[in-house]
C-alpha cells in the first residue's frame, strides 16, 4: 500500500504563485512514474505534469513555462511550481504514483483545491 498526501492548494489572485507538495510513503518499491493531474467539475481529469523514471518530464501546452514539477527522491516527495497562476487553472490537483512492488501499482491522493480569483 502507498500512501500519498497532497498540500499546498489554497485561493490566489491570477498572476500569483503556489506550490504543491506529494508525499509518498508506505511499500513504494520502485516508482515508473509520478505526475500531477487536475479536474474540474463535469470534466475529465487531465495531466499537467509528469516525471518518468529516468527523469523524463511532460507537460501540458496549458501549463508549459508556468508550471514547475520536481521530485526529491529522498524525500519521496514530488512538488509543483506553479507561477503566472490564471482563472483556467482552477481545479482540484491530485498526484498519481505508478511503480512496482511485486506488481506494479497505480496510486491518487485524496486531491487539493486551487482557486485562482480573478
């Protein structure tokens, strides 16, 4: 079992900046992939960013210039920078971790709220 727990959401005024932090813990093994996704209401989750195991980042052409993602490997914990925030950017983000323990495992966090105001 992997356990993920998301901080960092909150409300910011368009232009601002937040930052959001995974942490993982539990029988984590060996990661494939860590990634940050979003979700709106009535809408499909979708990426934003993604780290793969070899240090390989993809970004959505939303977020490319704006968003940062990282990842401290000792920590376990994944994080993204996210800089020059719009309305549209508004959502609920969740971390995903893919990897293998024995079999390979997909895990969410529980989700945390951005609101960029207008």
């Amino acid at each position: 079992q992997v356990q993920l727990v998301e901080s960092g959401g909150g409300l910011v005024q368009a232009g601002g900046s937040l930052r959001l932090s995974c942490a993982a813990s539990g029988s984590i093994g060996s990661i494939d992939a860590m990634g940050w996704y979003r979700q709106v209401p009535g809408k499909q989750r979708e990426l934003v960013a993604t780290i793969i195991s070899g240090g390989r980042i993809n970004y959505a052409d939303s977020v490319k210039g704006r968003f940062t993602i990282s990842r401290d490997n000792a920590k376990n914990t994944m994080y993204l920078q996210m800089n020059s925030l719009r309305p549209e950017d508004t959502a609920v983000y969740y971390c995903n971790v893919r990897g293998v323990v024995g079999l390979q495992y997909d895990y969410w966090g529980q989700g945390t709220q951005v609101t960029v105001s207008s």
